[in-house]
C-alpha cells in the first residue's frame, strides 16, 4: 500500500531532476550551450525547492494531524480538501479521527451517566485536589452541609469549620464523626479514599447523615419493646385483677363489708384458693419475664478460646440424642474434624442448642423429621454454621420480628432464644441470618 498520489508526485519529480540533471551533465562540455546549461541549472534548482516544498507540506500536514489528535481536535475530513491526494494515508487519517470522535461521544455518554448518578446519589460526595481546589461536590452533599456555594475551601472552612476540622483536615482514619452545623448536630458515616489522575492526586470524601436514621429505629425499637411489654404485662395483669375481684366479691357484701367466717361455704373457699393459684401463677410469670429481660440488658463477658467444633456439636448430639430417639429425627453433622473456631465455647454450645430445640420443636408433628448441621471456612478465615431442619417455617409476615426479643410464635415460647442468638453473635463480631425456604429452616451463623 503506498499514499498514491504523493508517491506518483515524488517519483514524477525525482524523475524530472534525474533528467535535467542528465541533460545539464551532457551539456557541461558543449562550448556553445551556455544558455542552455543556465536554463538547465535554473530548472534543476527549481525542481529540486519544489521537491523540499512538496515533502515539507506532507510532514507539516502529518504534524497538523497528530496536533489535532492531541488538542481532541477532530472537526477535520482527511477524504475531502488537500489531504485526499494522501490517498491510504488520507482514509487512515480520517478513520483515527472517526475512531477518536466515537470514543469522545462514548466518554462524554458515560461522564453524563455518572455525573447524574453522583447527582441523584442520596450520599454526599466531595472531592479536591491537594491545593485545595474541590472537583466535585454532589448536591446532597450540599444539603447535608447546608453549603449550597461552598465552590472554594476558604469558604468551605468558613461554613462548615467542624467538618473542615474533624474530616477534611484530619488525617485519621475515621468512620462515624458528630459534626456541628449551626443549630444543628449531625451523626455522619464517613468514606475517605485518595487516589491518583496523573500527576494529580484526588481526595475523594463520601458521607451519610444518618442521625434521622438511629432516630427512626431508635423509635421503632422502643415501640416494639413498649408494644412486647404491654402485652406480657396485661396477661398477667387482666386476669390477676379479674380473679381479685371475683375473690373480693366472694368474701364482701356487695363489695363493703366482709363476710364472717360462718358465711364462707368449702366451695368458696376452694374458689378462693384456686384463683389464688391462678394469681400467683401469673405474677411468677411476670417476675420470670422481668428477670430474662434483665439477662438480655446484662453485659456478656465473652471467654474467647479456640476449640473443636465438630467436638462441640457431638455434645449437642449426645445431649438430644434421647429426643431425637423418641421423636425419630435424623440428626446429621457435616464439619470437618480439624475444623477450629476462636469464640465464646459455652455460649456458642447455649445458642446452638437454643437453635437445635427450636428445630425440634418445628418438626413436633413430623413422621420424617431431619436436622442438620453444616460448617466451613471461608478463604477470608471466616467460620460459617448452617442449621437446617425439615419442619414448618417461618410465615413471611413473622420474619422480620423473629429476632426480636420476647417475641415468640409459639403459644407458651418465652422469645428470648433467636434475640439472645442474635446478640451473641453481635458480641462475636459476627452475624446470623434466617434464609426463606419452602421444605426447610435454615438459620446460618458467620463469625
């Protein structure tokens, strides 16, 4: 492949001053061809300027391109004007310059996409060089801050000094920051990353207010322990007082004055009696409510040692191995032998057999009861521990109050069992999930 025209016109010229040159050597001896030896050299000099002239404009012309391409200047047509007599070059040209233009359209499209994304994004994002120029401040981020024109850091330290201090002057690393904004006090998430473009290095903050956020499941909590305590309280409350009344109504006149001795039959009394039964009863359910909720508000000291799990969870076995005799459910374990797990040991053994009691309590009614219990190490060193049984699940309308504490529904469950799971977990660092399934239950633990 050549660039046609501009091969035809440099070898068209070099042949031109071959031949003048040829000539001009043929005359340089001839005495009475001095006039022609002159036209011959004028001409060979001209041709020879107009050779460098020619190549001159081609490079000028190349290096115009490559000017353009590096300015992003792509509004020129390589196949029409001067540049088409380049022939391939030309079509090679324009197809860079198409292939650039595709590529901006493609970079704008997406900077318009993300940009939308940073603007609509319900996080505050700021970003500056390290001169102090911002590059990017979202407007959430604006409205968190209440700075709607902080464009410039002098005037963002001015506006918000308790940001500028705790956040952007600071160098630790910091997650959740109080800031004071005015009148107002805001609890924020806080992201810090720097990263390099170029030559120039970019901090980058992103942030969450989420003080609303506590608030709103501070008040949720609060509300379903109210809602939790009120019930447990009025069960025992409702009947205490209907049965003291019933007895005072039993020993009373009219509810004045009391009855004499002689006046009490032996079915009333046995009435008395077996109401005060019922009273007291009632009020030692309370009490044991009260003292479980005090368990759960007690502070656990955890006693953290590594041991076997598959060791652990044979006790477990050992310890239901006559209910499950009795109910005939197959109990299977999947855990490796070398298996080691750094936590609590009797408090993991308690919720575990928690967890196993529940189970068998689902698959009461079932001819073809199954529980299993599953363990494995994740590549980051993490434990997981899946237990799953066969038996009824958990209605989809119960599921998010399951962990909730006191809340149980089984008719005479105390709900403390998956709360106090729960909080241990939590006391591990660690988590515990309940995963939906139409045959089984399955509640997976990670530490």
């Amino acid at each position: 492949m050549g660039f046609s025209k501009f091969n035809k016109n440099i070898v068209l010229q070099i042949l031109l001053i071959v031949i003048s040159a040829s000539a001009f050597a043929f005359l340089i001896n001839v005495e009475d061809k001095i006039m022609a030896r002159i036209i011959l050299s004028a001409l060979l000099m001209l041709q020879t300027y107009l050779l460098i002239k020619y190549i001159n404009k081609v490079n000028r012309d190349i290096a115009l391109f490559f000017l353009r391409v590096q300015e992003k200047d792509t509004g020129v047509n390589y196949k029409s004007g001067n540049v088409k007599n380049y022939g391939d070059l030309s079509f090679s040209f324009d197809f860079i310059i198409k292939e650039i233009q595709n590529a901006k359209i493609e970079s704008e499209q997406k900077s318009h996409y993300l940009h939308s994304i940073v603007n609509h994004t319900k996080i505050g994002i700021i970003a500056y060089d390290d001169d102090g120029r911002f590059e990017l401040f979202n407007p959430e981020a604006a409205k968190i801050l209440q700075c709607s024109k902080c464009h410039l850091m002098d005037t963002f330290r001015e506006e918000c000094p308790d940001f500028y201090k705790k956040v952007i002057h600071s160098n630790d690393d910091i997650t959740l920051v109080t800031i004071r904004l005015s009148d107002t006090i805001l609890k924020l998430s806080i992201k810090k990353k720097a990263i390099s473009i170029g030559s120039k290095r970019i901090n980058i903050i992103s942030f969450l207010n989420i003080y609303d956020e506590l608030d709103h499941h501070e008040f949720e909590s609060w509300r379903k322990l109210i809602k939790i305590l009120n019930h447990e309280i009025m069960n025992s409350m409702t009947p205490i007082t209907s049965l003291s009344r019933t007895i005072k109504k039993s020993i009373s006149r009219d509810g004045k004055e009391l009855k004499s001795g002689s006046e009490l039959t032996h079915e009333v009394i046995s009435d008395i009696s077996l109401n005060s039964e019922v009273i007291e009863d009632r009020a030692k359910s309370l009490i044991n409510f009260i003292e479980v909720y005090q368990s759960i508000n007690n502070p656990v000291e955890l006693k953290m040692s590594d041991f076997n799990l598959q060791a652990l969870v044979k006790r477990v076995e050992k310890f239901f191995m006559p209910v499950f005799e009795i109910k005939q459910i197959r109990f299977k374990i999947k855990i490796s032998e070398d298996l080691i797990l750094n936590a609590d040991e009797s408090l993991v053994e308690q919720m575990i057999i928690n967890l196993i009691k529940n189970s068998v309590e689902a698959i009461e009614n079932s001819t073809d009861g199954k529980i299993s219990i599953t363990a494995w190490e994740f590549e980051n060193g993490k434990i997981g521990l899946k237990i799953k049984d066969n038996g009824k699940g958990i209605p989809e309308s119960e599921v998010d109050k399951i962990f909730a504490p006191f809340y149980s529904t089984k008719e005479n469950g105390s709900g403390i069992g998956l709360s106090l799971a729960k909080h241990l977990m939590y006391l591990h660092n660690g988590s515990i999930h309940y995963t939906p399934d139409d045959a089984h239950t399955i509640f997976v633990m990670k530490f």
